[in-house]
C-alpha cells in the first residue's frame, strides 16, 4: 500500500484539528450562554435555596407586577398551572401564593420545577422563602397537588424594573428516580 500522499496527510490534519476546536467550542458554550445571558439581562436564575425573610420597610409607595407562567415538558401527562396569573405586590412585603398540579397519567410520576426570573436583573431581587422548585414533587396516579411559593421582592429593585416574570418549567423526572433506587439497591 503507498503511503499518503501530502494532501491527504493535510486534510487529515484539518480535520483532527476541527473535531478539537469543535470539542472545546462545546466546553466553552455554558459559560459563554452564561456571560451573554447576563449581559442581555435574560434568562435569570433567581437563588436555588430558600431565602430567610426578615421584616423590612414595605414600600407601600412602590407597586411591582409579578406575572407567573408555566410549561409542562413535552410529553410530560401534568396540569401545571398557577394559582393566579398576577399579582400587584409592594417591596418588601411578604407574598404567598400557590402553583396547582395535576398527574393525568394512571402511573406515579415525579416533577421537579425549574425556575427562571425575567427580566435577568431582577432575579437577584426576587427572594423566595418556601417554593415547590426547591424540591422533587411526587405525585400519584390522576392525583392533585397545590404547590406553595412564598416570596418577596427587595425594597433594592431598581426604579425602572416594575415587572418581574417567574417562569417554571417541569420537568419528568421519573426515570431518574427509578434509576437511582435501582443503583441504591445495587449496592
């Protein structure tokens, strides 16, 4: 058999080259999604944690819109909604309210909510003390659930945010459980 010719050896090159670049352009992609989130202001992501609300001075001068939307992953067999669809609420004040969710399916799923605050700037503002997102949601056969949310707006907002949007998203998780029982019993 003859040996490569130079172009080849060349391409071949390119093309190894290529594939590594490739590699790390997808490395690199979660912290430059990131950064451009961040500067765009878009796509916030409010504490994962429970936050402790300590009594301040409710700015009863100020109102902030909060506008609550939910989505079922595709395919997921849940009803998803909040209890309401928005809330006037002052800076500071100390705000409850509720999610519903409904399994339609006839076998036992698990749910775990994704939170996301818009716009990305006041995501650091919007502090929740209890939320259902903090935690996997079990829910049996054709069962319901209110799931409850607790939260306050920092009397910090900035003047030119007057709307906050908490968006959930939920996700099946089922599968996971499972698997992880399954390892659990593995061992």
């Amino acid at each position: 058999m003859a040996a490569p010719s130079k172009s080849n050896r060349k391409l071949l090159s390119i093309l190894i080259l290529s594939s590594v670049a490739m590699f790390g352009f997808g490395f690199a992609l979660v912290p430059l999604y990131d950064v451009l989130c961040d500067a765009l202001g878009i796509n916030g992501k409010p504490q994962g944690t429970a936050s402790r609300y300590e009594a301040v001075v409710i700015d009863k001068d100020r109102t902030v819109n909060i506008e609550f939307i939910s989505q079922i992953q595709p395919g997921m067999a849940w009803e998803f909604t909040p209890n309401v669809n928005r809330l006037k609420v002052h800076p500071g004040e100390l705000v409850r309210t509720h999610f519903v969710a409904k399994n339609l399916s006839t076998v036992d799923t698990v749910g775990q909510a994704i939170p996301s605050v818009s716009p990305g700037q006041g995501a650091a503002y919007f502090n929740k003390t209890e939320c259902f997102c903090f935690n996997q949601q079990p829910l049996g056969a054709l069962a319901n659930a209110e799931l409850p949310l607790i939260f306050y707006v920092d009397p910090d907002l900035p003047e030119s945010i007057n709307t906050l949007t908490l968006s959930y998203t939920l996700y099946d998780i089922t599968a996971k459980q499972v698997s992880a029982v399954e390892q659990g019993a593995a061992k």
